[in-house]
C-alpha cells in the first residue's frame, strides 16, 4: 500500500488507542528510511515489469535538490513527475500568508501536482525539501508514452490515484477524531526517524496544532 504521512486509525468506528497504522501518500507502509531506487520505487504500488522500468530509466534524469528547494511550486505550472531516490520533502499549501503542511514524503516517493498532469494548470501545492536530496525526473509526455505503450503503467498511475484519495479520507477522519497528545504520541511512536528530521513548525503544522501545544504535550511526557 502507499500513502503518504497520515496517522490513520485502523478502526475508526470503535476507536482504539492502541491500534493505528501510518499511511504514507505515495510512499510504502512502514518502509525504512534508505536509499530508493527507481524500480523498488514503482513495484511499492503496482509490478511494473521490467520493460516498462527499462523505458522509464532512459528517460530520466537524476537530479539533486538542496535543501527548502522546490521541484513543484505553487502557482507554477510543472511538466515533470519526480520520485525521491533519497531525501526528505513536505507537501505545503500557502494562503493569504498563512501556510499548512500537508504531508511529508520519503525516498520512492513519487510527487507531482495533479492539477499539471490533468489539466495543465499551475500547482496547487509546493514539495519542497527539508534535507539535500536526489530525485529521479521524468516529463508528462514520456509518462503518457510509456503509459500507451505498457498497460502496466496506467495499472500502476491508477493504484496510485485510489490510494491517495483514500489516504486524504482516512486522514481526515484521524484528525476528526482524535485530541492533539494522541496525535502527537502516535507519530513519534510509528515514525521516530520523521520526528527527528522535521522542524517542530511543520510538525505542528502537519498535526494541525501550535508549535506551543507540542511543546507543553513534550513537557509532559518528558516531565519525572
């Protein structure tokens, strides 16, 4: 399955603290924190064959990223799907000055902006680095060319689209039913190696709480 950083009950119609899972949207439930490589990357969601991959590798491009680089800008159209080969990224959303964080993403990993893909619109979100990365690019056209030529990469595109979706409605339920020490707790819980790379801002963000409410639940925990 993949899905990108939610913390989802497993259950939600009996409630359980003791029973979640972390779905990551567009990346592979409880995967380590290592290097991705291209094919492991796309057989997480669907078993492309080797041809197609084939096809994909000589058309991408190995790029780095720096650190709070963007590789899809919001209000900017992009003509590229990106996979993370190794790195770290969040999903962020501005507004009127105020910015949320969606969710994060891992290496394998796959980013673009929907809007581009299906409508050739700008971006409505910004992925944006957290830590030097390296990231695999490839453009819509040769997606699409693949695509009509090797069935199982439309398999894979719509695997992706359903769980996606259904990350985002799994999420919002967690975040509907669950108070702030128990989201909190249980995403230092399933992803301790997260917590420690992630700025305690977009923590908060991403938790949908004030970096001062992390702050007084951590003193809590912590306190003898």
């Amino acid at each position: 399955p993949k899905t990108f950083n939610s913390l989802i009950p497993e259950n939600c119609a009996g409630i359980s603290t003791q029973n979640y899972r972390i779905f990551l949207i567009f990346a592979t439930l409880n995967r380590r924190y290592s290097k991705m490589e291209l094919a492991e990357a796309l057989r997480c969601t669907y078993p492309v064959t080797d041809k197609t991959i084939n096809m994909l590798l000589d058309v991408a491009e190995l790029v780095p990223v720096k650190k709070k680089e963007a590789i899809v800008e919001q209000g900017k159209r992009t003509n590229h799907i990106f996979f993370v080969k190794e790195g770290l990224f969040r999903v962020a959303y501005e507004c009127e000055g105020k910015e949320d964080t969606i969710c994060f993403g891992l290496d394998g990993d796959p980013f673009t902006s929907m809007h581009s893909l299906h409508k050739n619109e700008p971006a409505q979100f910004s992925c944006i680095a957290l830590i030097d990365s390296v990231v695999y690019k490839i453009s819509f056209s040769d997606i699409y060319r693949i695509m009509n030529e090797n069935h199982d990469l439309a398999f894979w595109m719509n695997n992706l689209l359903v769980e996606q979706v259904y990350a985002f409605e799994r999420r919002y339920i967690f975040l509907s039913n669950f108070d702030a020490p128990t989201r909190y707790e249980q995403f230092i819980k399933m992803r301790p190696e997260l917590f420690s790379r992630i700025p305690m801002k977009y923590l908060a963000q991403y938790l949908k709480m004030q970096p001062e409410t992390i702050s007084r639940i951590r003193a809590k925990i912590t306190k003898p």
